[in-house]
C-alpha cells in the first residue's frame, strides 16, 4: 500500500478548538467516500504545544490506498471535488502539502489510545543521494531510535522515488513517527544515552532539528 500523508493550518481566524472540532467531526463524512481508501488517521497537534507560539502545522492527515493508480483515478471524482470543497471551510489550503509515501515499520509496539505521537518532517543531510539516503535512513539510523526507552511504536514513512524524477524536489524526503505514552514519557527519553547517540546519527543522514508536531492520534478507518 502507498500513505498519503497531508499537514496543514487551520483556517485563518478559526480557533484551534473549532478547527479540531470540524476536522475530526464533519469532514470524515466525505473523506470516508473516497474510492479506494483502505485508512483513514487524524493526528491533531496538542492543545498545549499552542502555549509557546504557533507550530509549523495544526496536523497531519494519513490516507492509505492499494496503489498509486488508484489516488491518480480520484483526481476526477465527484468524491474528491467534494473533499476539496469541504477543505476550505476549516484548513488554510496555501498552507497545504503532501508526500505520497511508503512505509517502513521500525518497532511494531502497542500504544495507548491517549498517548502521544510526535510527527517529525525529515530532510535528508545536503548533497546525499534518495538512493543512499533512504538504506541508511531504515537500516542505520531506524534500529538505532527504536532502541530509545520509552518509544512504544516507531514508523517511518519514505517518499516515494517517483516524485524526484525529473529533477522533482518533494517538500519533504520523508515522516518519522514515534509514539509515547504520555509527554512525560517522551520528556525522558529525551535524556537517555539511547537519545543521545540517534541525535549524533542525525548528522548523518538528515538535516539537524527537524520540524515536528506533537499530536494525538484519531483513527477514523482503522
């Protein structure tokens, strides 16, 4: 299966509340009509991340299909022009992007309903190459983060090679997903040797301090 993942802000003048409240109770009903969807997650940023400014995006929507042939054929379906609409009634849409993705399970643990899920944006280190970057990416640097105590499930979800052909840049080479148990849990980790050895690594293979949000998750298609 390929995971289109989209990240986005909230309507401008829309409360972080409303947006949440729309997103997660009123849009489903058209994304769920999509032909083809397999999965559908919401990861909505914490209310509390919104105590120290604004993050870089309100959330991220994950949508799973067989196969890229089936996203291409919702381009001229009734049900999509239908999502799009409903999109900007609660989301910012020049604020809007998407990498179609595979994904590349790290550590496969269970997570609590509550907890929490930091999304990170990943740009691979200057000058490194997609067929260098992503072996060392799931080989290398993947095993060494799930060894962080405290990660309950770790996912990372690849760019798909096609969107660099000719001379393509995507916003973004990838999304590292890590679940914790709570804040606390994550605050903790932060602090562990484990930690400290896969922010070394990062020189390698990413560039340092990715974007990222904290979020919970709400599957709406499991």
């Amino acid at each position: 299966m390929v995971k289109a993942v989209s990240f986005f802000k909230r309507k401008s003048g829309m409360s972080v509340e409303a947006f949440q409240t729309y997103w997660r109770t009123r849009h489903p009903a058209v994304v769920i009509k999509l032909p083809g969807i397999r999965r559908y997650v919401q990861s909505h940023t914490l209310r509390s991340a919104y105590r120290e400014g604004e993050p870089v995006y309100d959330g991220i929507a994950e949508v799973w299909f067989d196969d890229t042939r089936v996203m291409r054929a919702l381009a001229s379906t009734a049900e999509y022009a239908a999502v799009q609409a409903d999109e900007a009634q609660f989301i910012a849409r020049s604020t809007m992007g998407l990498i179609v993705t595979e994904e590349h399970v790290v550590k496969d643990g269970q997570v609590p309903a509550d907890g929490v899920k930091k999304v990170e944006f990943v740009t691979r280190k200057a000058g490194m190459p997609v067929d260098r970057f992503q072996p060392y990416w799931s080989r290398i640097h993947g095993p060494l983060a799930a060894l962080i105590p405290g990660v309950r499930r770790y996912v990372q979800s690849h760019t798909r090679r096609s969107a660099y052909e000719a001379g393509r840049a995507p916003l973004y080479d990838g999304v590292a997903v890590t679940w914790f148990d709570d804040a606390e849990a994550m605050r903790a980790s932060a602090a562990t040797p484990e930690c400290a050895r896969v922010r070394a690594d990062e020189g390698h293979v990413i560039t340092r301090d990715p974007p990222f949000i904290l979020t919970t998750e709400h599957p709406i298609i499991a």
